[in-house]
C-alpha cells in the first residue's frame, strides 16, 4: 500500500511537470515580424533612431505582455535601401526563411513592390509613414496608423484658421517638386482641401521647385504676392531649410509647415532654429516630448540601438510596432497563441477598434476597415512649434481633421 | 580577332568568322547556360533576387554598350529609356496584353523615343550629347506625370499583374529568374552579333573618326539615330522585364543616378565589348551585395557601432574599389580578360 501511494505520488510529480513544461513551452510561441529599414540609402542618417523606436518596443513588450500572453517576437530586420526593386527581390527570401505574421513597411517602395503582392502572400503590412492618396485603394493588406500628409496637414489647417483674428479663408502657399508622385499628392490633398471648404482655406500659391534647392528666393518672393498666412512644405528637409533662407532674405515672417520626416528638429540641424520661430511640424502621433507619452519611458529602458535617440523619428515608428504588438493581442485573444498567422493578424487588424490605451498616449483610438489603407473616422492630429527657440506642443488636445473625401 | 591555340584551322569563311569556332567553346557554353539555368534550383531566393535585378540591369547595359561603346555617343538617360519601357509595359498589361506583345512593344516605344533624343547627336557630341540626354532624365517624370491617367497612371504610377507565358504564372523567384536569363541571353547575343554586322561596323567607324567615316560613306545622321535607337531598344525591354519583377512602376524608379550607375557598369566592365558589359554588371552587383553583408556582420560582430556610420563606410569602401579598378585598368575588366585569355593561349611562350 505504501509503495502504491509512493507510485501514485510519482506519477502525479511527473504529471505535473509534463503539464508545467507543455506550459512553459506554449509560453515560448515565437513568430516572427519581419522590418524593412534603409541603412544603405536616402535615409540612413535617422536610421538607428528609426529602428531603436521598433526596437524599443518590442523587447519591453517580448518582456512584458507578450511573456503574460505565451507569445515572443523575433524580429528580423531587412536593409531595403529605399529602393523598389531590392524590396521586390528580398521579399521572396523573407517569406521563405522568415515566415513572418507581420511586416514593418518603412516607405512607398515597400508599398508599391508589395501592395500586390500582400494579400496573395496573407502577410498584413504595417507602415510608420502617413499615406498618399494613389495608395488609398480598398482590400488592401497594407495598413497605416497615420492617414494621407494632406489628411494630417488639415488638421492643423483648420486649428489655425479657426484662430484667424478675422473671420475668412486660410490663405496656404505650398512648395513641392513635380515629378516625384507623392510630392505632388501632398498639393493636389491640399488643393481638395480648399475645393471642400473654400470658406476656410484657399491654396494661394503652389511653387514648384527642384527637389534639393539650393535657393528658392524667387519663388517665395512670387508667392509673397499673395499674402499666404503659412507656406506648407511637407517633402524634405532641403526645401525647408531653402524655404527659411529665402524667407529671411526677403524680410518675411511666414510660417512653414513641414511633416515628421522633414520636420523642425531636421531642418535645426542646417540652420538655427531661431530661423524656424514659429514654424510647425505635423503628424497624427502625439510629439515626443509630450508628458502624455508613455513609451518615451519604455524607449528610455529598452533601447539597444547605438545612435537611436528619442524624438519625431523613434517616436513615429515605435507607433508602428504598438499597433503591431495591439493586433497580434488581439489576434492571439480571438484564435490563441498557437495559431498565429498573417491572416490572424490582419482580421485582427479589422477587428478594432484600438483603444488610445493600447498606444501608450501617442495615438488616439483607431478603427481600420476594408475601404481604406489608413483610418478614416474621427481623425487628429497633433504638432510641433517653435516658440522662444525651443520646440513645443501646439495644443495639448488632438487636434480633428476635417473630412476629406479621396481626390 | 581574338586568337585561337594554335593547330586550329577552318576551311570555310563562315567557319572562321563564326562567334563558337571549336568544340570546347560551344562546350563551354552550353555547359555554362546550363550552370546558369540550374541557379534557379540551386540558389536560394536571395541569390536568385539578385541574379535576376541583375539580369534585368544587364540588358540595360548592353544597351548602353551599343551607344556608348559601339557608336561612342554618350548617353546619360538611359533610366529614362528604361522606364519608358516599363511604364509602356505596365500599361499594355493592364489592358491585358501578353508578354509577347508588351515586350517588343517597350522596347520599339523606348527606341521611338530615343530618337527625339538622338536628333541632336548628329550635330554635337561629348559633354554637349551627354547633357541633351540628361534632358530625357528630366523630361521623363514631368511627362509621365502630366500624361492623362489612363495612359500610365499620372502621378501614382501603375501596378502591373504576372505576365503568363504559355499558361504559366511567372511568380516565384525562380520563373523571374529564368524568364530574365532567356532574354538577357538572346540580348547578349543580339549584342554581340550587331557587332559584326554592316551596321555595328559603322558605329564603330563614327566612334573613332566621325568625320572620316562620313567620307568613306558611312551616312552619319542614320548611323547615329540607329544607335540611339538600337541602346533605347534594349532599355526598353529592361523596363518591361523590371515592372514585371517588381509589379508596380512609378516615376521616381528610374533616376539620374541609376543612369550614373549603368555607365559606372560599362566602365568597369570594359565598355568595348558585350562581354564587358556583363563582368561590369557582375561585379558592381557583387561588390555592391559585398560590402553591404559585410557592414551587416561589421554591426552584428561590434555592437558599439552605429549603423548609419557602418553602412556609410560600405559606401566609401564600395566607392574606392571603383577609382582603384578605374586606375589599374581603365579599359576595363574584359582588357584584363582578353590578356589573361591570349597568355592563356600561347602558353608556355611569354605574351607580348
């Protein structure tokens, strides 16, 4: 009798350290999600603190939510060089060696070679850049947490033509290039902007420039003519920093709106930011350094990257990897840990909405549905100002977007 | 003509003046065009990437090899030529037409307007040629953009479906692959063999003497136009083969300094011959693929390291292997070629 119960004593230990291992093995489900970054390209300058903002978060989130769920990510990382055609040609390897449940898009070649390619392939796609109007297409397996640039400019459009001291249209005076697509989509948004809302806006000026200025004088002189309240330029940095130049040299004070990627901390780095008093940058992401932002603190803790520093760049991305991190939450709620997929992810994708918990206050709530690649309902923005020289929040509420239908 | 061991004889002209003269050299080939066809088994699908973009390039650079080596007329804008092909292969697919019709089609709309661009060539050459070919680089994008929507997509360029061959969906890496291999080999050859014919023989008349060729006969305005038309050609079907690879076309694909880069190819490789134009290929997309996996083990081994700063020094180091090729052998690597080839043949007696 003794030797029995020794017997069922040892049968149940070891029971029980099979069901405590097969536990802990569920808890080490690791899937992959594969990043395209661009070390070898246009922008590999802000690459280290493109890449520390993904990296930031999904280390605290492997070691924090993901160890309470069963699941780990290992995230593999890409060098794309901005450059279509290696996207088109590493694509194939990444879906053979990495198998990935999801892919970190960084720019419109990741977007263009793939776009096709995704829904085929049932890998979801999930981008840090705002989108241009050509991409706004329906089913698509490529999604955005940020709508188009001209989406984002609108926002901040209406914000400052409602604090017009009298009661009529912003008057908007935009610089961009013709012949790169997503230059021009930045204008023609605008443009429909004020074609929907002739009362509030009116697009004054459109001065097309080379792509790398090296003075832009003239043209800003031909677009003071007509009085514009602000001069968007939302393509690259060289334009603001020639658009702030030849402001000076005319005597004007009219302020720039740029974006994230050619934003006020960017174009600091040219010319001192005294020049950029009263400029603005825009984006559906809260600033970096407002107190609401939680993840700069995880930033703080996990980041890895030699060079990654905490600003517009690792903020905007580590945008992206929240909301990965959200929809492979809900996808293991809806289906389990173990049954992961780049399906599961991109139902959960629709699946939303997304709480503004779920972003650690740099997003607000979001809904993605079918008919578009970015969300569309109660859109907003927040932007960045310079005052006294230094770099502040224009408002400490998000700021709506008008509605704007796609052109 | 390059030589031959000796011991070789031919009996027939036709013998003689035929591009694979003895049985190991038609050995050699099809033992190699099958080598290069089992790659598509025997790579994996990042090699087989590479091998195919570079396939692709390939067929642009033969193409530069026919204005610029052939004929000596320096074209800078043949990205534009290029995505002229593809835009025009974009559009036909997305109206449904086959492959076998897209692909002549971008390369004879490529080569159609080329010619605008080829018009001014009869009257100046050098650095002055080069600059109205930079005109083409510009011009590109604004017309494109400009173009109705319908025709190429206006500003937010065209996605483009596989092209089926013979009910075949090419779609995997591997159907890329041998799809780029058969034309880049039939482009080769055409390449080579324009350069034994009546009309390779006079580019390569206006090439070194343009004045005195024009005496002897040769009609310069014609002879300049073709090749123009004969480099666009080949651009063209390089677009169409790359917006069938990389499905989607958009203006900003095709720029200045992917036109740099195909004349960078020609250089290396030695522009003078077919044959150069494939080792300049070859070996830019080596070195190129090189020192990018290593400044990736660079920052996987040091971990201190920036990855901006690593991959900026690949850049140089990729750089200054080019000047050092450019000063040991400004012929190019086919020169190097062709002495290794001729010590090789009258061995063991010292060549030269």
């Amino acid at each position: 009798m003794k030797i029995n119960v020794w017997k069922s004593t040892r049968r149940a230990f070891l029971a029980a350290s099979c069901a405590t291992l097969s536990l802990m093995a569920q808890a080490q489900q690791t899937y992959t999600v594969s990043v395209s970054l661009d070390y070898t390209g246009p922008f590999a300058n802000v690459m280290d603190s493109w890449w520390a903002g993904q990296q930031s978060v999904f280390d605290w989130w492997n070691d924090t939510k993901g160890k309470a769920i069963g699941v780990k990510l290992d995230i593999k990382t890409h060098d794309m060089r901005y450059d279509a055609s290696v996207v088109a040609r590493t694509w194939p390897q990444i879906l053979s060696s990495d198998k990935p449940i999801v892919f970190l898009g960084m720019g419109s070649p990741d977007l263009v070679s793939l776009m096709k390619r995704l829904p085929v392939d049932k890998v979801p796609m999930i981008m840090g850049t705002a989108m241009i109007a050509p991409l706004w297409t329906s089913d698509g397996w490529h999604f955005s947490y940020r709508p188009t640039y001209s989406h984002e400019f609108a926002g901040l459009f209406a914000y400052m033509q409602a604090r017009l001291p009298e009661k009529r249209a912003l008057r908007i005076g935009t610089v961009s290039t013709q012949g790169l697509a997503g230059y021009v989509d930045q204008v023609n948004g605008v443009v429909a902007l004020a074609k929907a809302y002739p009362d509030r806006f009116n697009v004054v000026s459109s001065q097309w420039v080379d792509n790398q200025p090296i003075t832009v004088t003239s043209q800003i002189q031909e677009m003071a003519k007509f009085k514009p309240d602000l001069i968007l330029v939302g393509t690259n940095t060289a334009q603001v920093v020639a658009t702030s130049k030849a402001l000076k040299e005319l005597g004007l004070k009219t302020p720039i709106v740029t974006s994230s990627h050619n934003g006020l901390t960017e174009a600091a780095k040219a010319i001192p930011m005294a020049d950029l008093e009263g400029s603005y940058s825009v984006f559906a992401f809260a600033p970096y350094n407002d107190p609401a932002v939680k993840v700069a603190d995880i930033f703080a803790k996990y980041n890895k990257v030699k060079g990654g520093t905490w600003g517009i760049t690792a903020a905007q991305t580590a945008g992206q990897a929240l909301l990965a991190v959200a929809a492979v939450e809900k996808a293991v709620a809806k289906v389990g840990a173990g049954n992961l997929s780049g399906q599961a992810i991109y139902d959960a994708l629709l699946a939303g909405p997304y709480s503004a918990e779920s972003f650690q206050g740099l997003m607000p709530s979001l809904q993605l549905r079918k008919d578009a690649p970015f969300p569309t309902d109660n859109l907003a923005v927040k932007a960045m100002t310079v005052k006294g020289g230094k770099l502040e929040a224009v408002s400490a509420d998000w700021m709506p977007v008008p509605a704007l239908a796609k052109w | 003509m390059s030589m031959l061991p000796s011991g070789v004889f031919f009996q027939s002209y036709a013998a003689e003046q035929g591009l694979l003269r003895t049985w190991p050299q038609r050995l050699g080939l099809a033992a190699s065009l099958l080598l290069l066809a089992s790659m598509g088994w025997l790579m994996n699908d990042y090699w087989l990437g590479i091998l195919t973009l570079g396939g692709i390039t390939l067929v642009a650079v033969l193409g530069l090899h026919i204005t610029i080596g052939m004929a000596g007329l320096l074209n800078l804008g043949q990205s534009a030529f290029v995505g002229i092909g593809a835009f025009v292969a974009a559009s036909m697919a997305s109206n449904g037409w086959s492959i076998w019709v897209t692909l002549p089609c971008s390369g004879l709309a490529a080569g159609v307007v080329s010619i605008l661009f080829g018009l001014p060539a009869v009257r100046i050459k050098g650095f002055y040629l080069a600059l109205t070919t930079i005109a083409a680089q510009i011009i590109f994008p604004i017309v494109m953009i400009r173009l109705p929507d319908g025709w190429f997509g206006g500003s937010a360029g065209m996605s483009v479906e596989p092209p089926v061959i013979l009910g075949w969906v090419i779609n995997t890496p591997r159907s890329y692959f041998l799809l780029v291999l058969s034309v880049a080999a039939v482009a080769f050859l055409a390449a080579t063999n324009l350069g034994r014919s009546r009309t390779g023989r006079a580019f390569r008349a206006i090439h070194d003497n343009d004045i005195a060729s024009s005496v002897v006969g040769v009609n310069l305005a014609k002879v300049k136009i073709q090749a123009f038309f004969a480099g666009a050609l080949f651009a063209g079907f390089s677009g169409a083969l790359y917006a069938y690879f990389v499905r989607y076309v958009s203006t900003d694909q095709f720029t200045l300094w992917l036109s740099v880069w195909y004349v960078g190819m020609l250089i290396v490789g030695g522009m003078h011959s077919p044959f150069g134009a494939m080792l300049g290929v070859a070996v830019i997309t080596l070195l190129q693929e090189g020192v990018h996996l290593l400044g990736t083990k660079v920052l996987s081994s040091f971990t201190g390291m920036s990855g901006g700063t690593v991959f900026s020094l690949t850049n140089v180091v990729l750089g200054g292997v080019i000047i050092l090729m450019l000063l040991f052998e400004p012929l190019g690597l086919a020169h190097r070629w062709s002495i290794l080839k001729s010590s090789y043949r009258i061995w063991p007696y010292p060549r030269g």
